[in-house]
C-alpha cells in the first residue's frame, strides 16, 4: 500500500500553475496634421437696434426705432412707416348693412371668422325667434303671476247670487243644487240622458273662480245612486265681464260624492251647464244633481 499524502503535499497538488504576465505594450498613435482654422461663418440675423446711418432719422411710429429718413418699413418691426390712418367715423347700422364688403381689410392674423349668405340668414333667424320669445314672455308675465297666486290662494265658498235651469221636476228647482246640502237636488223632469237640458248660475259682481265641485246623483249615499241617471259629460259655458264666452268640456266619474274640478277663470257673471251625456239611463229615470259648489280665493290672505 502507497503510504499516506501528507496536508503539504496534497496541498501543493491543487494547486494551478500561472504563467508569469505578459508585459504590457504602449499604445501607437498615428501622427496627425495640424488643424487649420475655420473661418467665422456670416450671421443672417441681426440684432435690433440702429441700423448705420440711422442717427437723426425717423423713429418708427409701433416700436419707436429710428430708421433712415429713405425707409418705408421699419428695420425692425416692419411695420410702414407711415403710421396707422385716421380711421373715418362709424356709419350709422343701416349703411353699414349695405356696405359691410367695402371696409378695410385686417391683418393677417386680426381676419375675422368668415360669413357666408346662409349664416346671416340664420344669424337674422335666431334674432327673430329671440325676440318673439321675449315678446310672448313679456306679454304672459301677469298671466303667470296670477296662476302662481291662484294655485296657492286658499279657498273659500261662492254663491251664485241667482240661479236659472231650462226645466226643473216638481219639488226640485234648480235652487236646490246650490243650497250646500247633498241629500236634495236638482232634475229637468226628462227621462233618459236628459241631453240638452242647462242649469245656470249668474253673479251679480264679476267673481274670480279656482275650483268647482259637482256631487252627482240625488244624494252621496252609494245605495241611492241607482234611483236617477247620474250626468256624465256636462258642457260649462262661461260668460265673463267684457261679455266674451268660453266653453269647458267636464266628465264626471260614475260614483257617489263629490267630484272636484279644476276650473280656474276670472272676471265671471255666469256658467251654464249643459248635459250632454249621462250613466244609467231608462225611460223610468231622469238626470239628477244634488249639489254644484263653487270655490275662488279667500279674501283673508292666507296661503
């Protein structure tokens, strides 16, 4: 058996052996020309300020350089040196609309937005549709004011001061549709619809109206209704203080109470109301109104 390495020589083994470097050599350089001098190239611009020969001339009207007295433009700003013309007072609005070609035309950059035949014509157009507006508002102002204070006035109870009806059934005069009580009414004494048969109420004074509340039947009791044909569309014809008429078509619901209305008109001294139509019809029944109740604006001022 080989005897055993001792640590030195194991060691001396691993090592790796490493040749000597190299010396290192000096870079060449090539031998190069001396460099010739470039000539300063021309400047293209100048810099502002006074051109030679210029001491005593005219200064520039925009910038205030003086220029030779033989210059047009400025050397600087190249603005003429004639200065900006007297500028001619403004024709009044209507030449100006027959010579709007024949101004002054602006500096490049200063040019306005150009306008063709059709955009004056919708130009004139809008003006038009503008100023219509503003006359209907200002024309429907106290129109608008007075419909704000009515839909927010409180109500109070009017009374017709006289009342009229083209027929009326024994025992029920038209009288009764106005007394503010629900158990009597008011009938033609005309079987079926009862079309064409009118109760009126007239006002002594011209009265300003908001609400109408009509109770249809001979009571508000929903087991009375059948006892009498219940109106159903009614025509009110209102007659106001300047002696003008208007109509207001009225459709009644087919059931038991009163039924309120919107019926905002001023100025009034009578409504007719006409039947035109009516529910449950026969030849056994006629048309029945127990109660018309009118409404206008309290006069305490409350709201």
């Amino acid at each position: 058996a080989a005897p055993p390495e001792s640590e030195a020589e194991r060691a001396r083994r691993l090592l790796v052996p490493v040749d000597d470097p190299e010396p290192r050599q000096a870079p060449s350089v090539a031998p190069v020309l001396p460099g010739r001098p470039v000539a300063a190239r021309p400047q293209s611009v100048r810099a502002p300020g006074v051109e030679p020969g210029a001491v005593g001339g005219v200064p520039c009207p925009w910038c205030a350089t003086v220029n030779r007295p033989d210059r047009h433009y400025c050397a600087r700003c190249a603005m003429p040196m004639a200065g900006e013309e007297q500028v001619a007072g403004r024709l009044p609005w209507w030449r100006r609309l027959l010579t709007f070609r024949s101004g002054e035309i602006p500096w490049a950059g200063d040019r306005p937005r150009l306008r063709r035949t059709f955009d004056r014509v919708l130009t004139w157009i809008g003006a038009a549709i503008v100023l219509t507006l503003l006359i209907v508002l200002a024309v429907n102002i106290p129109r608008g004011v007075q419909a704000a204070k009515d839909h927010f006035a409180k109500r109070a109870p009017v009374s017709p001061d006289r009342v009229t009806a083209s027929r009326s059934f024994p025992g029920h005069k038209p009288e009764l549709a106005f007394d503010k009580l629900n158990n009597t009414w008011w009938g033609p004494g005309v079987s079926q619809s009862g079309e064409g048969q009118w109760l009126e109420a007239k006002f002594d004074e011209p009265t300003r109206l908001l609400d109408l509340l009509i109770t249809p039947g001979v009571s508000t009791r929903a087991d009375q209704l059948s006892q009498s044909a219940l109106p159903h569309r009614i025509e009110a014809r209102i007659t106001t203080a300047d002696g003008k008429t208007t109509t207001r078509e009225l459709s009644l619901d087919q059931g038991a109470g009163a039924q309120r209305r919107a019926f905002r008109v001023g100025e009034v001294t009578s409504v007719r109301f006409t039947i035109e139509s009516a529910y449950g019809t026969s030849g056994k029944k006629q048309v029945a109104i127990a109660e018309i109740e009118f409404f206008g604006p309290s006069n305490s001022g409350g709201s």
